[in-house]
C-alpha cells in the first residue's frame, strides 16, 4: 500500500500541472467562443471527412471477414496464364482446378470453394433473389462462428454429383422469417428450384466472404452446382476445367511463407494445366501459356485485379487526407495568430518565472482540446458523410454506424490527436523566437508590423494543396463529360431488362418459345410499357459469338471479335438505335423464310471495306451453312468497353435464331425503375409453377461502368470546393490579421496623402502575390503527380491546359474576393486614431 502511495504522490504534480493546463485553455477557450465555434468546424470538417473515407475504404481494402480465424495465413487462390503474349490473372476457377489443388499441395492446412449468387428464397408471390452463399463443408472451418443452433453441413452432404438439399440460415434471416424459433431446424425453404431442409443457423454477424452483401442463406456448392444445367459432351460440372464459376479458399500451415506456398501452388496448377490439355491438339501449349498460380489477400479489391471503383476510393481516401492538412494548416495559421497577439503576454510571464517548458505545455494542451472537440464534431460530420459515402461505394452493404464502429473511432482520435499535435507546433515554434527586451515593449506605436514567415508557408500549402484537389476535380468532372458525351448506340434511362428464371420448371423447346411471345404480348396491355423486344444478349451484361464464314476471307476470326444478338422485330425502336441504311428485322423474317442479318457500321466496314454490305452472304456455324443475307446497317454500338470496344456487333431474327431463349427489353413511359415493380407484377402472372421473372434497369447495367468517374468527379470536386473555402478563410484571416498589425504604418501613409485605392491596391497586391505563388507551387505537384492519375480518367491529358488555367483563375479570384475585404478595412483607417494607437 505504501509503494502505490508512493507513486501516486510522484504523478501529482504532472497530473495537477495537466489539469490546470486543461482549465487554463478551456477559459481561454470560453473567452473567444467565435475562435473557438471557428477551429472547432474547421478540423471537425477536415477529421469528418476523413473518418467518413476511412470506413469506407477500410471495409475495401483493409478489414478482414468477421469471425475469421486467422486473416494472416488465408488466402484466396488466382490463376494466371499468358494469351497473346499478354497475361490474364482471374480467381475464377474451375471445381476440378480446385481438388487438383488439394490433392497436389502440401503447403496449406485446407481448402474451400465458394460462389455466391442471387437466387430466389421462397415461393410463390413471396419469392423474391436474395444473396444466397453456395460453399464447399470446409468453409466453415475457416471461421470461429459456432451455429446458433443445430449444425453446418458435412463432407457428406456437399458430395458430387448433386450433393444434399441441406441449408443453413443466416441470423437475420432466422429472425426476420422464422421470429428466432428453435423449432426452424428441419422446416424446408425453396432456394431456386430445390426444397432445403434447415439444419442451422450461423451467429449475428457472420457473413462469410460478404460482409459488404450478406447471404440470407448458405447450401452445398455441389448440390447449387448440379442445379445449373452445366452441358459438355463427355463431360461434368466436377471434373471439367472449362467451367470457371467459382473461388478457392486456402490457408497456409504454420511456418510456411507465402514465396513458398506460391511456389507449391505453381507447381500443381503446372501440373493440372498438363493434364488438362493432354490429348488436346488444339490446346495453348504450356511454354506459350505459362500457367502460374499465387496466393492473394482474402479481400479480393487488394487482388490483382483491383477494380477501377477501389482505386478511386483509395485515391478519394488521399485527397481527404489534403483536406485535414489544409485544415490543419488553417487552424495554425489562427492558433499562431492569437500567439503573436498574445506575445507581450508571454513575454510577462516568461519574466515573471514561467518556465518556457510550462508555456509550450499550455499552448498544446489548448490546441489538443480544440482537436478533441473537432474530432467530436468530425464524428457527427462523419456519421451523416459516411452514409453518403457508403450509399456510393457499398450500396449493397448493411448499414453500420461511424460512432458504433471502433476502428474508426480508433482513427478518428487518432487523427484528432494528430491535427491537435501539428495545429500546436506553429505557436510551439514561435514560442523559441519570444525576445523578453523588445516583446515587453511590442506596440502598435512603434509601427510594429510581425511577418510570420511560418504563417505565410502554411498559407502557401494551403493554396498549393487546393490547386492540387481543383486540378484533379477538374480532370474527374472533364473525364465524366467525355463518358457521358459518347453515342452508346441505344437509349439507357427509360429501358428495363427482363429476365425469365424457370427455377426447375421443365419446358420443352416449343414451350419455351410460346412463354417469350405470351410475355412479349402481355407487356402490350401494361401501360406503363411503350414498346418491347426480344432478345438473347445484352450490352455490358452478356455476350454471344458464333463462327463466321464469308466468301473470299479466309478467317472472320482474325478480323476481330464478332458479337451478336437474336432480336424480335421491335429491338431498334425499343432501344432507339438507328438503322443507318437498309432495313431492320421484320415480321417477314420468320424461322422459315431466308436468314436475315442487320450488322453494324463498324463491322460492315470491317469485312467488306470496298463492297456495298447489304445483300452480302454470310454463314455461321461452318460454311456448309446456308447464307443469311446482310439486309440492313445500325448504328455501331458500346457492348463491352466504353472506350475502343474492339467487338464488331450484329442482328439476327429471334425466330431464326434460338427463339427457346433470351429475355425481353422493355421501353418504358418515362423513367424505368419507377415502373419495374408493377410490370414485373403484370408479367409474373403469365409465368409457369415455380418460376419468376426479374427486372433490371438498363441504367443499372450501363451505369456501373460509369460509376468510376462519377464518384471522382463528385468527391473530388465536393472535397476541392471545401480546401479551397478553407483556403480562402485562411487567406482572409492572414490578411485581416497583417492590416490589424499594419494600423500605425497604414495611419502614416494616409497622413502623408496616400488615397483610398492606393491601400486596397498595396493590400490586395500582397494577398495577390501570395496566391500566385501556392499555385503556381500546386501547379507543379498536379503536373508531377499526372502520370498516377492518368489511368483513372477518360480520353483526358492530366495536364489539360484548360484546366490548369480555369483552376488558377478561380483561386485567384477568390484570393482577390479574400484579400478585398480586409482591404477595404485598411483603406477606412483614421489617421488620427491609428497614429494614436498603441
């Protein structure tokens, strides 16, 4: 008991000395409640925006599954080979790629294999596609996630050919569908066209893999593959390696690194890839294909194959942080302010015994409180900001809470803890320069006139790192323009794409035929539809090539890559792309009458480049075919890429071609996803037994491969707009600061006949100059920087002049617009009055 006295007695004094250094700040504090409500907005909005962006991107590309066992050692599995001297790296892979790496490895304790899908969960009106989770048995040892109750599936149960109808429930699921019943276990659920028996149900909170979409349900990867219909003459769903439908989970036995667990997985995918290819004449031979295989983060946007959308939220995640420090900067700028005013303070004290230690103790408190108080106010920024965040990245993710989530509390007061250190460092610094002599005789008499060259430099970072944010918003907003300014070929907002899932309903060919034209009559008498068209491929979504054979060529192939789509006789008005001559599909162009073929501009010219391409023959299959003849010309249209898309597109009949499948466009009266729900209700009567339809907006289907440049174009611009208010603010308050130590020197130069705009000009000159400058220096850092942007943007040149000069000029102006008003200040100053200022 004595010892622990004893210590506590020695941390007294630091913690009285701590204490008293919190009140002191807080009355200063509470003395300047405009400063204060000023400091405290300006880093709640920089520590906010940065909060919002870190659970974002945390959840991307950082935050491992919950309940996995050990994140460190599991891994997903991607294969990579080399085709047209160019490699292609994928972490789809094929079931029997999958137990060739278990039987061949000895370098990883277990194995997976998973998929996830939305498949419908129910029956009746009430089905409705859900996430459902389709996983080997050894998924679940992966995680430390004990059913609630009953049990997960075995070995046995998820056996090939067609495993188990075993399912287990997802929590919420449990709860929202089965009110949290114990006596759920052995009731049955339709998940697509199978009944499954529930044997289990996983805790809150598990989400396997898909913590951003969580499954409402996992069954047996064998017993989901078996229901996919897989055809292959001579072969099955398990064994064969042309089907590529699912991921593989691994993780590494103790001890081993990942340069050998690479290297072990090399070795049997070399070893499956020759077995593959054995006896296949036609096959890439393995000096050519190079295969090779290695182990990656179990998140997959830390992959190889990082998509465009993670690489903009990394780069948003930086341009956040600029903002923090332009806000820091900022509150500097007006902590060091206050220090200069309150320099014959300091000087008194420090003469009066005040140790310079104690002083610089005083000065970071107040700036660590001020910090504390804005990341309280950034969290509140942060809860409302990371809805909209995650409404824009993870639209599909289970809403959570900033304030709820402890890893970005953790990094909310840290960076809060950050801003308070390097906010207090510039009135710190200033405190070694404090000269007791000429500091306890400071007044404004003596034409005192303090130019901080600390404060002017964080001025100037300011004004640099917002050129650097307009610069980039600029290049976001200019890429958008050129995405949104290209001719796709067809219309986008007011179409909706329906899809026909039989879910085990059994129809012979003529059936299916019978239930598209029932369908495509029935969207006649719905209102809310215009017009509709079959179809059997859709632009972004799905493709269909077929060999082609034309006289006088001796491979179509090599010419490039030829899509096509079966289409009814109202595709081009419903999508609205142009026939440029010719003639589209017609009634005429039944399943007996000659083949017809509508192609487009680019592939016209691509095949014929010096012939007229209507009434051209062409034969698909071999060129024992008979001809279908080329009748019209459309439009070229985006189908795979929105830049240089290398496919050449063309038409045929739906009745001449697979007329037993595909789907229907809709064009809708107005805006399409406003209607889907009541059309699919329409269209769901006509549908057979179990089976459903589904509707997707087009827009949804296009827009995703926009997203990029919007997000970049709005965050960017949101985050740019609010460093340069930042900017300007600081601007302002360096400027206003410097005409209130300037009173006694402006006093004289009116007293000796200077006028009005020789005042505003001499100060609006200054805050000219040092504008000038920060972007001319951020200039610099976005010229320099241009080459790491460059792959994100769209048919634009990271250094587009244009750009650079409208974001100069804007800054600028607003530096004018910041330096004017202060300005004026100074051109009203009385004589009389500042010549007797003290």
């Amino acid at each position: 008991m004595t010892g622990i006295s004893g210590n506590s007695a020695e941390r007294a004094p630091w913690w009285e000395s701590f204490v008293q250094d919190l009140r002191y700040a807080a009355r200063g504090l509470r003395a300047k409640p405009g400063f204060t409500i000023a400091v405290v907005l300006t880093l709640g909005l920089g520590i906010g925006a940065n909060a919002a962006m870190f659970s974002i991107v945390d959840r991307l590309l950082f935050r491992a599954p919950p309940m996995l066992r050990d994140a460190a050692t599991t891994h997903r599995v991607y294969t990579a080979t080399t085709y047209r001297g160019k490699e292609f790296t994928s972490s789809s892979i094929a079931y029997g790629r999958y137990k060739d790496f278990i039987r061949a490895t000895t370098s990883f304790s277990r194995f997976a294999q998973f998929t996830s899908r939305d498949i419908a969960v129910g029956a009746g009106t009430d089905a409705r596609e859900m996430r459902v989770g389709s996983v080997s048995a050894s998924f679940f040892d992966f995680f430390d996630a004990p059913p609630v109750i009953g049990r997960y599936f075995t070995p046995a149960e998820d056996s090939t050919p067609s495993g188990t109808p075993v399912v287990v429930l997802s929590y919420s699921y449990w709860q929202t569908e089965f009110g949290g019943r114990r006596d759920a276990i052995g009731a049955t659920v339709r998940v697509g066209p199978l009944v499954y028996t529930v044997i289990g149900v996983s805790p809150a909170g598990f989400a396997g893999l898909w913590p951003d979409q969580p499954p409402v349900a996992y069954i047996p990867i064998s017993s989901f593959a078996d229901t996919q219909g897989f055809k292959m003459a001579g072969q099955n769903w398990w064994s064969t390696y042309n089907w590529t439908w699912s991921n593989t989970l691994a993780q590494r036995k103790p001890g081993v690194s990942i340069a050998a667990a690479t290297a072990d997985l090399s070795n049997a995918y070399l070893r499956s890839y020759q077995g593959e290819i054995a006896g296949h004449a036609r096959a890439t031979p393995v000096d050519i294909a190079k295969p090779h295989a290695l182990v990656g983060s179990i998140l997959s946007e830390r992959g190889p194959n990082e998509s465009s959308l993670a690489k903009v939220a990394t780069w948003i995640s930086g341009v956040a942080l600029i903002v923090l420090l332009i806000a820091c900067a900022n509150v500097a700028n007006l902590l060091l302010a206050r220090a200069l005013n309150r320099r014959r303070e300091i000087a008194v004290r420090l003469a009066l015994g005040v140790s310079r230690r104690r002083l610089l103790s005083q000065l970071l408190t107040e700036s660590i409180l001020l910090a504390a108080l804005g990341g309280a106010a950034g969290l509140a920024i942060a809860q409302i900001g990371g809805a909209l965040l995650r409404t824009a990245f993870l639209p599909k993710a289970v809403a959570k809470s900033v304030v709820s989530d402890p890893r970005t509390l953790l990094f909310a007061a840290l960076a809060a803890l950050a801003a308070g250190v390097l906010t207090g460092l510039a009135p710190a610094f200033q405190l070694r320069s404090v000269n007791l002599t000429s500091d306890l005789k400071t007044g404004a008499r003596e034409g005192t006139f303090h130019r901080s060259k600390l404060r002017v430099g964080l001025l100037l970072m300011q004004g640099a790192l917002s050129v650097v944010l307009l610069v980039g918003a600029g290049l976001f907003v200019r890429s958008l323009n050129n995405v949104r300014s290209i001719r796709m070929g067809y219309d986008i907002d007011p179409i909706l794409l329906v899809n026909l899932n039989m879910r085990g309903v059994a129809l012979d060919s003529a059936g299916n035929i019978l239930l598209r034209q029932k369908l495509l009559a029935a969207t006649k008498s719905i209102p809310e539809i215009e017009i509709a068209s079959l179809q059997t491929s859709v632009p972004f979504w799905s493709t269909w090539s077929e060999d082609l054979h034309v006289a006088g060529i001796d491979s179509v192939r090599k010419l490039g890559e030829f899509d096509l789509n079966g289409v009814s006789p109202e595709y081009f008005a419903t999508l609205g792309t142009r026939i440029v001559r010719g003639r589209g599909i017609t009634e005429a162009d039944v399943a007996t009458a000659p083949g017809a073929m509508v192609v487009s501009a680019a592939m016209a010219k691509r095949i014929w480049p010096s012939a007229d391409a209507i009434g051209q023959c062409v034969k698909m299959g071999s060129d024992t075919m008979p001809c279908i003849y080329v009748v019209g010309i459309a439009e070229d249209i985006k189908s795979q890429k929105l830049d240089a898309d290398d496919a050449y597109y063309y038409y045929l009949s739906h009745a001449q071609f697979h007329p037993d499948q595909g789907g229907i466009f809709v064009r809708t009266r107005g805006a399409g996803p406003k209607t889907s729900e009541t059309i699919r209700r329409a269209l769901q009567k006509e549908m057979p037994g179990a089976s459903y339809v589904t509707i997707t907006p087009f827009a949804d289907i296009v827009g995703s491969q926009t997203k990029s440049w919007e997000l970049g174009a709005g965050m960017f611009l949101a985050f740019g707009l609010l460093a340069l208010t930042l900017a300007a603010i600081g601007l302002f308050s360096v400027i206003s600061y410097n005409v209130a130590q300037r009173t006694h020197e402006l006093g004289v130069r009116v007293a000796l006949g200077a006028q009005m705009g020789d005042l505003i000009r001499l100060v609006v000159s200054e805050g000219v100059k040092l504008g000038a400058i920060g972007v001319g220096i951020g200039a610099a850092v976005a010229l320099a920087s241009g080459r790491w942007i460059a792959p994100l943007l769209f048919k634009e040149s990271p250094r587009d002049p244009v750009i650079f000069g409208v974001v100069a000029a804007v800054l600028l102006s607003v530096t004018v617009v910041a330096s004017f008003i202060p300005a004026r200040r100074a051109a009203r100053v009385d004589p009389n009055r500042a010549l007797r200022s003290d």
